[in-house]
C-alpha cells in the first residue's frame, strides 16, 4: 500500500488481484480491496485498471473447473454476463486473465473464450490481456496473440519449488524461452515478466530475500560479504556463527537490482551494449569497477574474471 500510494501518479497500468472463478458451479469470488481501491480513486492521473482474473483461490489452481467452463458455451457466456458489469463499475480498462494448469486440450476452448471476451470488450475499447508460460510447448503464442491484446510471458519457473534446487530464470534460459515464445508474435503485443525475487537462501531453504536484504543479514552477521562467479548467474557468500551462507542470483531481472544496489551504495557503472550492464574487475573498459566503489564496498574482493550481467537478455 505505501508504494502504491507513493507511485500511483507513475504507473500506466495497475493489474490488481480482484477476481477468481473456481469449482464445478464456476462461482465467482471478489476479493475486498478497500485500501487499494481507494488510492486509486484518489489519484489525478489514474493508471489504467485491469483486474486479474484467476482460476486460483487459496493458493490452488482449479484447471478442471476452467477446462469445464471453456467448453461450455452457456458458461462462458454467463461467466462474461456477470464479468462486464464488475468491470464497468469499476471503471477498469479490461481485464487480465491468468488461468494456470490448463492442459493442451483446453487450450483451443480458451482461446475461443478470449475471442468470445475481446467481442464483448471491443465496443468499450477494453484490453483483454493474459499471463501465459514460456516453457510449454501447449501454448500457441502466434494463435493466442490473434485472440489478445497483450500476453504477458511468464519468463521464470525454469525450476521450482517442488523440483530440484536452481535458478527461477537463467540468462541463458531466459533469453532462448523468451525468443522462441516470441517467434511470429508482433512485439507490440508482448510484456516479458521477470522472476520475483533476485536472491535466495538455498542453504537456508527459507524465504527468498531481496539484494538489499541479504546483504543486510550479511553486515549484521559481522562479516563482509564476498562477490563470486559462482554458478555463472553470480553469487555472494558470508559466514556466521562459523557456518557460510551462499545467496546466489537467481534470475536475469536481478541484475539490474544488484546493479541498482551498487550504485546505490556509492559505485560508477555505465551502460554497455544496450540494455545488457556490466561490472568489471579492472578498469580497462567502460564497465563499472570495484575500484569505483567506496571504501566499505572496495573492501568486497571478487574472484578473477568478470561478471557480465544480462548479456543474453540484451540480444532478446
């Protein structure tokens, strides 16, 4: 709430988690957001709304009651009957559709909901937009963009919490899901999301912690933290108590934190080859250098080589 209402003037588009429809009936749950819908009303310039509409309800996925729901046209139209009106009177610019587990024989059905959508919103000027994976296969981009206004690519979830320990998103991952999802897609029509979280405790196996974070937690343990290569997406380490801890980045969206961060903290760095950033070891380039840095941050000694950050997500 207090960055929402400190940013509210700054944002084009707000995507709030209002809306869920689930179970056999498709019953429909709005989720009270007085706070939030407050700030909004109260703002001069209003960001476009598009309440998120989910298959989702306390944490669960319901991709059975959505594959019903698809292939029932009676359904779809009484679920679109009691949509445009909660949107209407919420003054919304569309709406942004998340249906999640939906397997490949539902995907034609939703496509022909979203069509069904798009018809119903064309009179308002309405966007129909929707969250869809990267990294499966059932998801016909080139068929969904024809039946959309925008797709969100989910570009994470390269590992997750119920499979073996790795990054959320690694560069290299990133930037070949994010090419082939975008093959034949007009670029006007695509959002690339990024993972959530830049770093993670994977000895802990505790809560994902921002860079800022973690590099608190290590000051506070009274040891100065130290920048490696790691497994390639970059890391940092620290000991406490006698045990060492490894944070390790995790996806191409936390390079531009930990980037942020250093230049908070004091340290140069400059643009190289586009949108791509980099820091150095030495000065012999354009980079940013440890020896930029001040003398707390100086005093962080890297492993030889360089880390190049957000390398393969600049040629995407």
């Amino acid at each position: 709430m207090a960055s929402l209402t400190q940013h509210v003037e700054q944002l084009d588009w707000v995507i709030p988690g209002w809306v869920s429809v689930t179970g056999a009936d498709h019953r429909i749950t709005v989720f009270r957001d007085v706070a939030g819908r407050a700030v909004l009303n109260r703002a001069i310039h209003r960001p476009v709304i598009l309440p998120m509409v989910q298959n989702a309800k306390d944490g669960d996925w319901d991709g059975a009651g959505s594959v019903a729901l698809f292939a029932d046209a009676t359904a779809r139209r009484a679920f679109l009957d009691r949509l445009v009106p909660f949107l209407a009177a919420n003054h919304a610019g569309g709406a942004f559709f998340d249906f999640e587990s939906l397997p490949a024989g539902a995907q034609a059905n939703y496509r022909l909901f979203l069509a069904e959508a798009k018809a119903r919103f064309a009179p308002r000027g309405w966007v129909v937009a929707i969250a869809a994976p990267v990294g499966n296969v059932d998801w016909n981009m080139r068929a969904y963009a024809r039946v959309t206004d925008k797709i969100f690519l989910m570009a994470y979830d390269e590992h997750v919490t119920s499979g073996p320990a790795g990054p959320i998103a690694s560069q290299r991952w990133f930037a070949r899901s994010v090419a082939n999802a975008a093959r034949g897609v007009a670029p006007s029509k695509l959002v690339v999301a990024f993972g959530s979280y830049a770093y993670d405790w994977h000895d802990r196996g505790g809560d994902a912690l921002g860079v800022e974070e973690a590099w608190q937690a290590a000051s506070d343990s009274g040891t100065v933290p130290t920048f490696d290569k790691g497994s390639g997406t970059g890391s940092f380490a620290y000991a406490d108590g006698g045990t060492r801890h490894q944070v390790w980045l995790l996806d191409a969206a936390s390079a531009y934190n930990e980037l942020a961060f250093l230049q908070k903290a004091g340290c140069r760095a400059s643009r190289s080859g586009g949108l791509g950033r980099r820091i150095r070891r030495s000065g012999r380039s354009s980079g940013a250098t440890i020896a930029d840095c001040p003398a707390r941050v100086r005093s962080i000694r890297p492993r030889p080589g360089r880390m190049s950050i957000s390398r393969a997500m600049a040629r995407s």
